[in-house]
C-alpha cells in the first residue's frame, strides 16, 4: 500500500469514528517516512491526548514553519501543553484502545465536518468528500480534561531492557533486582555527602589485555535529524578501533551531535549516556530537544553519542531474523512446544550474519564504550566532561569515573545501576521491593485501600491462578494484525511492575490489579499494541552481547534456576531469551560470549562530584541501588523521588528534577536545594467512579439533536465525548445519526461475518425508553470484554444512536449518571 493509498485508509478511519485504527496507519506512515508533512499532521488530528497531539504538530511545523493548520492547532493546545514529548517521539505510537473497531469501509454514519484538512492533499479531501455526506459544522470547544492523558505504553512491558531516557522513545524495559531483601519501605534516609577522615582509596583500574596504539579520528558530517530552531549544532563520526586490543584498522564509525551552548564563556561540557543497552540518543537529542538538551544550553555545551552498535553509528548491530521470529510469536504463529528451538535459531543466524560480516562481538562492551567517551571528548578538544547518564547509562558513567576519572568533572546518575550489581540474580528482589512499596502506600491511603482492601494478597492470588489456568487475550487492529498473548501469572505480574516503573501508570496500578481480577484487560490491551514495535530502535546485537558477557556469565545456572521459582517470575522476565536458565546460558555460550575479565564489573570508589537520583517506585533500579553506591562516591548527594518510578529527570512534569540537577552542576560542590522535594504531590491512585460525586452535565448541539453531554470530558469530535481520567481509560460516550433504521441498525451491528462491527457479539435489547416523542431501545453488550450500551431510535428517516464504551467496575454509575441522562435529554 502508497503512501497515499494509506493516507486515504486513515482518514476513512477518522471519518469513521475508528480514531485508534486512523492513529495505527498514520504511525504506519510516519514510522517509515518521518518527513511525512501530511502524516505527522493527521496523526496530530487523530491522536486525543495533548502531549500527543503537541508533539505530532510540532513535527509538522518543524518540516513546514509556514504551516498555518499546524500552527492553528497548537495555539489551540496552549493552555494544555505538557512539558514531556509522548512515548513514542521517535517511533509510533502505541495507541490505546478508545473505539470500537469496524471490519468494513462502508460506515452508515454520518459525521459532522469538523476534521481539518490534511495538508496539502486535495485528492484525499475530495476521496473523503465523495464518500461521507457534508453537514454543518460542530462549534463545540474541545474540553479540557482534569488530568492529562499520557500514553506510555512501551513501559508496561517488563521486557529486560534498561532504557535510559525511554519515556521519550518508549524504551522503560529491562529486567529488575535489588541489592537486599529489605524492603523499600525501610529504607534508610538518603545518604548525604559526608567528609571522611580517612578518604577511601580509589579503584584499580581493572587488568585488561594491552591497549594497540591508535589515534581517534573525528569525521564531521551534516546532522542526520532536523536541527532545532535557533540551536547551533554540530555532528560527526568518531572513528576508533572496533578492537583497542586487536587490530587497530579493524574501525567503527560513532555517530556524535554537540549542541552549542548560548553562553560566550561556557563552562564544562555535559554528556548524555543513554540507556539500554541498545538504545540510540542522537536522534533523540533532537526529538527530545526542548527538555533533554535545551536546559543545558545557557551554560555549558551539550554532547550526545550513539554508543557503538546502536542507533546511527556503524554498524548497527540489527537482528533482522530475531525481530522476524517475535513478531510472528506475538501473532501466535509459533507453537509453544517449538518456541524455544525456534528463538535459539534465530539466535544463531543473527549471530553468524553479523559475524560474517567481520563484526567483533565481544567488543562491544560497556568497557570499550566508556574509551569511547574518553576519545570523542579529546578529539573535540574538552578537557573535562559532565557525566549525564540515565538507566543504564549510569553504568556507563561509573566505569568512565572509574577508568577514565582525569576527564570527569562530575556526574548526574538517574536510576542507578552499580556496576558490580547483577540484573538477573537481583531480579526477584528489586522488583517485589517495588511492589511492596505499591501495596503499603495503597494500605495507608484511606481511598485506595477502601476501594481495593487487602490489595497484596488479591494481586499475588491472581498470580498462583493465572500460572496454574492462563487466559489468551487477542488484540486486533491495522497495521498490526492480531495480537494474542497467553496471560500467565509472570504476565500479569510483568504488567504491574511496568506500571509502577513509568509515573504516567503508576496511578492506574491498582486499579489494573483490581480490573484484572474482574476479568476487563484493559491494561494489557493496551499493551498488546506496543508488542509489534518492541525491538524498534534497539540494537538486539548490542543487548544479547551485553547482558550475557555483563550479567548472565557472572552468574551460574542453579542462581538462575532459583530466582525462575520465585512467585511470578518463571521465564517471562528473560525476553528476549527464552527458555529457563540452562537454555539462557546456552544462549550466551552459543553467542561467543565469555565472562568479564578480571576487574571488569569491580565498583567505583570515587570523590568526584556526583548527583544520585531516583524514584521510589522504580523497580528496576530500586532506591537501595542508589544508596549503594552512594556509600562509594564520598561527595555524592541522593536525592530520592517519593511519587516517582524510573528516570525521575524525565519522568518528574514539576521539573524540580531537572532543576536540581541544572543546580548541581552550576556548583558540583555544594548541595542542591532540597526544598521542591517538599512539594512534591502526593501520588493519587485511581478508584472506580461511583456515582458520587454527580458529574455536571452541559447542553450542547450534535447532528442537530440537542443532549446533556459531560461538561468536563473530552470532545474529540464526531459527537464522542472522551473522560481521559487515565492513559488507560477507554470510557466514552457519543451520539452518531445513522442513514439506516434503527431495526437496521441493530442488524447491522449482528452480522457475525463482520465481527459485530467491534463487539464481542451481537447487541442485546435490555429495555424500551420513550421520551420527547422519540423510542429508543436500549442494548448491551461488550467490546474486549468490557461494557458497551447502546441505545437506538428512528428519527425523521433515518435513526440516532448514542454508544458508551465503560469498564466493569464503572458501568453501572455510568450508566445511571451519563448514559441514561443523555438518552433522556435527546430532543
């Protein structure tokens, strides 16, 4: 399918109220032409989140300054505008599940024209025109929602991969652990720099074979992105050996982008380490520009790298084959008996491609990567550098304090991960001290543990009852297909955790434990529409090559056979590994990979400078990893986020974070300012709606038909109203004129070869209603398992039909507080 072919597809979506399925083929469209001016703009359009819709049309703008409906569209979002970029900057985004999706392109509705135009595309103005009826226009405002709609939904899955700065890409994956069994809650008060009388002594530099002389060469090149407005930057490759121990014309090429500071006597350099291992940050830098870079500027200059074997640098250490086997896994193409067989194979043609490509695996460390650092600063001509590294980045920023301190100014380290400390082994640990966390702070809040009481043993029983009888949960939408996961108690427990991880879902954790137990997957749902775009923009090469040679050959089997007993561990925690701990160490040993050497993973023991931050929530580099290695680095500060999970600097909308760490490097010597830690609000998690209080209802006009419409949800236009109140709320209620009778309608949405058009399965007549001189009857059923109503009425020759979707904890107070109002109201 064109380009413009799916153009057309997605804005028949739009004109059919499938806004979810007109979002899916527009991501289509940008994931593989991001200069797409039209496709940017109409995935603004479709899009209802705020920080979506922003981010999208200042896509737009960025490609077209002089594009007035993009221009348009964002003043209109002023007053809503959120200080993040969504998930998914830098890849589509995963889309919630807020319509009913339809099976056919022929819709019996009639919409109102208030879409905007795409730009410049006057054919598919014309397609849409020959193919929906005009009518006139709907004057109604977008409502602005109580609390902003960020879908993040990438970092529901606990896939082990530890993305630094992912809430920008989508990359909150990777696996988790703890360094005690002591539980969050008893926690120690942050560590605060403290003067010892007797300094420890700084770390060996570990034994390593001999580094072959070289010389750094720095190639300048035009930036591979759309350089910001107004920014002066600079791009080039850094060429060094692949090998510093091998042959030193044996070269790979890294992608490097310096962002100039403002100031005519800027101070030291900061460098951004990105997460992972496997994640690109060039591109980034630029997607992320305005809160990632931007804040430095005044300043000091700002220098990103993509770390060898990711992103733009060369070579891309890509899994065609790995990526090819998870996607047809995902659509339920290979059976589980054969799974581990199939994943061990592609394993293995990854590997043999690449290293029949001259690719030497084994170089590609988090070692060899902090030379790296040590390099592009010399051959740019700094002499000391601030370290900035997030996720695991941090890990690249300790072993450059360790092995290269005379460049080190200082360092900000945003969730932590020690060195010394082993992801796999800790996994367990980490992850139920996050959970702990989760389930005591619900306890002690009188709301939350009224609506969900004794919310630790309903979500471990859920646990034990999902490993011991499973549920398959299907997802099927454009461009990706049927989705179908079979929901294991590892599963459901990966959800959570994932939720906790990201402060965007961590209000909706309990109410996702509570909602599964009542058999509604929203949650996971939603996840499911990630699944397809999971290896994007990550280097599997990279990954497997890290983690086995890092991690899982610190360790031995029977360590990881143990963990894998654990209540809701089992093998899901390993992806993209598969199998249990022999088949994982297989894996390895059939990659090439060897143990570190000598000193490799011993820790940092530094008195440089250091900025310790993290979030209380965060299970995968929980806050006693912070504190561990705080107790390492004399003047270090720890600063601990009480509302917060993963990569507090990105995550924290107040920016007090980022403040702290601006503060911190303006003088790495005096302690930053604690006092916006006091503001922080407190977490609110969310509870079921039960009809108290009333919501206010407004008059409005859709469709010529006057109805009481909820005052502060969402219009996202063609007569639905959407709440909003959670990145994963789908409720919403809309009012729609159909060219059909109201008897044939109802046949309409029964016809099983179409799918019921959405629902799970035919509509069912509940109860007959006759008000202001119209007979509607009413009818139930579902969509994903959760409640759908619709009421139906003839009206002056063709019917009105008003639709809410809910979920089954608030159905009934719904019902009662929206849906019936409204159909009473229609006149």
């Amino acid at each position: 399918m064109s380009e413009e072919e799916k153009l057309k597809a997605g804005m028949v979506a739009i004109r059919s109220g499938e806004r979810g399925r007109a979002a899916s083929i527009f991501a289509e469209i940008v994931k593989s032409n991001p200069l797409s001016e039209q496709g940017w703009y109409l995935l603004g359009i479709s899009c209802t989140a705020p920080d979506q819709r922003e981010y999208c049309f200042r896509r737009v703008i960025t490609l077209n300054p002089n594009n007035q409906e993009a221009t348009n569209q964002l003043v209109s979002l002023s007053k809503l505008i959120i200080a993040q970029p969504p998930a998914w900057a830098s890849q589509p985004p995963a889309i919630q599940n807020t319509s009913t999706p339809a099976t056919t392109t022929i819709s019996p509705f009639v919409y109102e024209e208030n879409i905007p135009s795409p730009v410049g595309n006057k054919e598919s103005v014309k397609f849409l025109e020959d193919t929906y009826p005009k009518v006139e226009q709907q004057k109604k405002a977008v409502v602005q929602p109580k609390k902003s709609n960020k879908v993040l939904i990438f970092s529901l899955l606990s896939i082990p991969i530890l993305i630094g700065f992912g809430f920008a890409i989508a990359y909150l994956l990777y696996p988790k652990q703890s360094f005690t069994n002591l539980p969050a809650t008893q926690i120690p008060l942050p560590l605060l720099p403290a003067s010892s009388p007797t300094p420890l002594p700084p770390t060996a530099i570990p034994t390593a074979m001999p580094t072959v002389e070289y010389t750094a060469i720095y190639e300048k090149a035009p930036c591979p992105f759309d350089t910001p407005v107004f920014s002066d930057t600079d791009c080039g490759y850094l060429i060094v050996p692949e090998d510093r121990t091998g042959d030193p014309t044996h070269t790979i090429r890294l992608a490097v982008a310096v962002y100039h500071s403002t100031s005519e006597n800027p101070e030291h350099p900061v460098m951004f380490l990105q997460g992972g291992p496997g994640a690109g940050a060039v591109q980034l830098s630029a997607d992320a520009y305005d809160f990632l870079v931007a804040p430095f500027l005044s300043e000091r200059d700002f220098i990103v790298f993509d770390q060898r074997g990711t992103g733009l640098s060369e070579p891309f250490l890509h899994c065609d084959e790995l990526k090819k086997i998870y996607s047809q896994d995902i659509h339920g193409l290979i059976p589980s008996t054969t799974r581990e067989l199939v994943y061990s194979n592609a394993f293995l043609s990854c590997n043999g491609l690449m290293k029949a490509q001259g690719v030497k695996l084994n170089a590609y460390t988090t070692v060899e990567s902090a030379a790296d650092v040590r390099d592009i600063l010399k051959v740019l001509g700094y002499e000391k550098v601030n370290l900035y590294g997030a996720s695991y980045g941090t890990r690249l920023a300790q072993v450059v304090m360790r092995d290269h301190a005379q460049i080190v100014q200082s360092a900000i380290l945003d969730s932590v991960v020690p060195i010394e400390t082993n992801l796999f082994n800790k996994y367990a640990d980490s992850s139920e001290s996050a959970l702990k966390t989760l389930f005591d702070t619900c306890a002690a809040d009188l709301e939350c543990n009224t609506a969900y009481p004794d919310l630790e043993t309903v979500f471990w029983d859920l646990v034990t009852k999902l490993d011991a009888r499973p549920v398959t949960v299907t997802t099927s939408t454009y461009p990706i297909g049927t989705v179908t996961e079979s929901v294991t108690g590892s599963t459901f427990r990966s959800i959570i955790l994932g939720s906790i991880k990201s402060s965007y879902f961590l209000s909706t954790a309990p109410q996702t434990i509570h909602r599964f137990e009542l058999g509604d997957y929203s949650t996971l749902i939603a996840a499911q529409y990630g699944l397809p775009f999971a290896f994007e923009d990550i280097s599997p090469g990279l990954y497997i090559s890290m983690m086995c040679h890092e991690h899982i050959l610190t360790t031995t089997p029977e360590e990881l056979q143990n963990i894998s007993t654990r209540r809701g561990v089992k093998d899901y925690g390993w992806l993209p590994f598969q199998g249990n701990a022999d088949n994982i160490f297989e894996t390895c040993k059939s990659w090439g990979s060897v143990s570190p050497y000598l000193g490799e993973n011993d820790p940092v023991i530094s008195d440089i400078p250091s900025l310790i931050i993290t979030g209380k929530y965060d299970p995968v580099t929980p806050p006693v990893y912070g504190q561990q290695i705080a107790e390492r680095l004399s003047n270090s500060y720890y600063f601990e986020f009480s509302n917060l999970g993963h990569t507090p600097t990105a995550a924290d909308g107040t920016g007090c974070a980022m403040d702290i760490a601006i503060a911190f490097l303006a003088d790495p010597t005096v302690e930053p300012d604690r006092s916006c830690l006091d503001n922080l609000e407190k977490e609110e998690f969310l509870v079921p709606y039960t009809g108290n209080p009333p919501l206010s209802l407004d008059k409005t006009t859709i469709m010529g038909v006057s109805v009481d419409a909820p005052e502060d949800w969402y219009n996202i236009g063609d007569g639905f109203f959407f709440r909003g109140s959670s990145s994963l709320d789908i409720t919403q209620i809309g009012v729609l004129r159909a060219i059909l009778s109201a008897e044939e309608l109802k046949d309409w949405f029964s016809l099983s070869i179409y799918g019921y058009r959405g629902l799970d399965t035919a509509p069912v007549k509940a109860s007959q209603l006759e008000v202001n001189n119209l007979t509607w009857t009413l009818y139930t059923s579902t969509s994903n398992g959760r409640p759908v109503d619709i009421a139906m009425a003839d009206y002056k020759g063709n019917s009105l039909v008003i639709l809410m979707f809910s979920h089954i904890d608030e159905r009934e107070a719904l019902y009662q507080t929206i849906f019936l109002p409204m159909v009473e109201s229609a006149k």
